[in-house]
C-alpha cells in the first residue's frame, strides 16, 4: 500500500464511504417503501440489486479499514473487489436499461436511485482509484459470472417452489421469468422477447466483457498514476 499516493487514498475513502452509505440508505428505504413498492418490503432481500449493494458495502468497509490500516492488499482481495464491481455494475446496467423504462416516472425514486446509480458510479470509481489493475489477471475474469451465476440458481429455485418475490410473481426480473410465453429457448415478439436461457447468456458475456474493459482502464489508469 506505500506506493499508493495520499491523493489517492483520500479518494478512495471518499468513495468508499459514499458506497458504504448510500447501499445501507438505499436498502433501508427500499425495505421501509413496503410490498406494494416494486422490489420494497421485507422480500427486498431476495433481489440482486440489494444482495449486491450489501456485497459491494461490505468489501468498500473491509477495504476501507485495511487501507486506513496500512495493510498489504493482497492479490485474492483485488479479484474480490474486481467481481463485487462487476457485479455492481450489472445492477446499475440491468435497471437504467432493462426495468426503469417499463417502471415509469417512479423508477428513479431516491432508493432506486441510491442503489443502481450512486452505489455503481462510486464502486467503479473507487475500483479505479484505489485496485492494482495489474495484480488481476486476465483469467480471472471468468469469476465475474459467479454471484449472477448463483443468483440465476437462487432464483430459478424460488421460481419452481413458488416464492413470491412480488406480489403475484413467482420470479425476481421479467428475464428470469422461465414462465413466460418465450420460456426458456423461445423467442416472442412481446416481453421479455426471449427465452431466460438466452437473457442469461446475454448477461453473463455482458459481464465477461465489462471485466475485460475494466482490466483495461485500470490497467491504462495505472500507468499514467506512476
């Protein structure tokens, strides 16, 4: 961590706490807003963004004390904050251009807009500031596809037992809908368009390429730092 100028610790722990905030506010106010809220209420939690929004807090506050500390950022801990951005990034990607189009004037009210816009943006950044781009190697990108991974599983179980993520909604997003008229293989000329095998797909080389990009900027952004 010596070689990490003052300019760029006092930055990342700008950055790092407006994460850690703005995903504890944003996820306070989506649980208060109550069920009739989309992705509101106690069920809150069983929805990417805020899974990710807690994941991406946790790693801003553990990086937080360990830069404060003086600690060695290991190489592990650099790929951990690499995917918990990736992963961000999906959250604030999927919703300004997936879901607050079919939402309306109320998508981007202050949680969605703490939780999908200011807790990628100050994520990303900080990834920027603070990450070695040079500790992660270009392999290791395959991980990004790991919490989406997971959470397609999470919930393709709540959608055969039945839980109900909205009211009515046996299923989180319209893409992880295997119900819907285009199923899983098809194709539909109306919502979601195509089968959530497909929507999947699409995401995860979505997140393979936004890894890949990252290491790039990061990359670029360590040279010009030194």
């Amino acid at each position: 961590m010596n070689n990490i100028s003052k300019t760029r610790k006092t930055v990342s722990y700008v950055l790092k706490a407006v994460t850690v905030l703005s995903a504890l506010i944003g996820t306070f106010l989506s649980a208060y807003a109550g069920r009739e809220s989309f992705m509101g209420g106690s069920r809150v939690f069983m929805y990417f963004t805020i899974q990710s929004n807690i994941a991406i807090a946790v790693i801003c506050a553990i990086g937080f004390m360990k830069l404060l500390g003086g600690k060695k950022i290991s190489k592990v801990w650099n790929v951990v904050k690499f995917v918990g951005t990736v992963s961000i990034t999906l959250t604030g990607v999927v919703f300004g251009v997936l879901l607050a189009p079919l939402l309306g004037a109320n998508a981007w009210n202050i949680q969605n807009t703490l939780t999908h816009l200011v807790v990628p943006v100050a994520a990303v950044l900080d990834f920027f500031v603070i990450v070695s781009a040079d500790q992660i190697e270009r392999g290791n990108v395959i991980y990004v596809i790991i919490p989406p991974v997971l959470y397609a599983v999470y919930a393709g179980i709540g959608f055969v037992r039945g839980w109900e993520f909205a009211g009515g909604a046996n299923y989180p997003y319209f893409f992880l809908n295997w119900g819907s008229p285009a199923g899983a293989f098809g194709f539909t000329s109306e919502l979601p368009f195509m089968g959530t095998v497909w929507w999947i797909a699409l995401l995860l080389l979505f997140l393979i390429a936004v890894g890949h990009l990252y290491l790039t900027i990061g990359r670029l952004f360590l040279k010009r730092s030194r």
